[in-house]
C-alpha cells in the first residue's frame, strides 16, 4: 500500500492568496475612504468661506444704509417667457435679536393675470431670526410664461413678528415684460 500526501499545501495557498486579497482590500478602501473625505472636506472648507464672502457682501452693501431692506436691482426687465431672479438683502437694524419675515405684495398687475401672479413669485416665506446688525440674502423667483406684456408692480415688505411695535418697512419692485427678441 502506497501513502498518498493528503494536500495540504494546497490549503496553504489558498490561505495565503486569500490574506493577500485582504490586505489590498482593505488598503484600497482605506486609500478610497480618504479620498472621499479629503473631497468633502474641501466642500466644508469651501462653503464656510462662501458663507462668510457672502455675509460679508451683505454688510459691505448695508454698510452705506440705514435700510432694514435693500434691493440692488428694484427695476427688472425681463423677456416674456424667461425666468428672474431678484436679489434681496435683509438686516436687522434694531439692537437686539428677533424674528423676521418679508412678503411680496402685488401692487399694479396687468388685467387677466391677477389670478396667474400668485403662482409666478417664489421666496423664501419663512420667518428668519436675526442677531443685531446681521443679514440675509434671498432671491424672488418671478417666471413670466404665460403672462402678458406689461409692468408688474410689488412691494417687498419686511415685517419684525416679535417687536412690541410692530416694525415694518419696504420697498418697490417693477418687473417689466416685454417681447422676445
């Protein structure tokens, strides 16, 4: 009778090649996992700096002011059928803390779109606290399709909700339709 090895080494291999594929799994993951992190990393470190760009823009733009509201574009003209955006600065110019809100009220609308003009106006219609001399930054959204030509008066209102008075102030917008080109 002949004594045959029983395969050993086989497993031995197997074993080995199985650790290989291990350790550069996992060094691969830990190389991705760094990658990824030094990726959104970099978006923290950028997106700090565009908040603190942007509230440093507001003040440079209230700096001259004594506004709680201010509107850098009041007049908008627009092609019928595009999209605006209008920019809206914000800062409380009381001393202490408190809640704001602000509305776009429709002041001169052309006949027939009265209905549609609700619709049209997008912001940001929460209420916002505010510290002493900070600010905020919006964007009305206007969309003139299926509106005629035509001026479109507002009033962009700025309301303080916790003032024993009631603080308000506001401002005009046009918004001026006309034909495409």
């Amino acid at each position: 009778m002949e004594i045959r090895p029983t395969g050993k080494r086989g497993a031995i291999e197997l074993s080995m090649t199985t650790v290989v594929i291990v350790v550069i799994g996992i060094t691969l993951l830990t190389l991705g996992l760094r990658w990824i992190y030094n990726i959104f990393g970099g978006l923290e470190s950028t997106q700090t700096q565009l908040h603190k760009l942007s509230e440093e823009e507001i003040l440079r733009l209230f700096e001259g002011s004594d506004n709680s509201i201010n509107m850098p574009q009041a007049i908008v003209s627009i092609e019928q059928g595009k999209k605006a955006k209008i920019a809206v600065y914000i800062r409380n110019i009381l001393e202490e803390t408190h809640s704001f809100k602000y509305s776009v009220v429709p002041e001169t609308i052309p006949i027939g779109a009265q209905a549609l003009i609700t619709k049209k106006l997008v912001w940001y219609k929460s209420q916002m606290n505010l510290e002493s001399g900070k600010g905020f930054q919006d964007f009305i959204d206007f969309d003139s399709k299926g509106l005629s030509l035509g001026t479109y008066r507002f009033r962009v209102e700025l309301s303080c909700l916790d003032c024993a008075t009631p603080e308000k102030d506001s401002l005009p917008l046009s918004i001026d339709v006309t034909a495409g080109r």
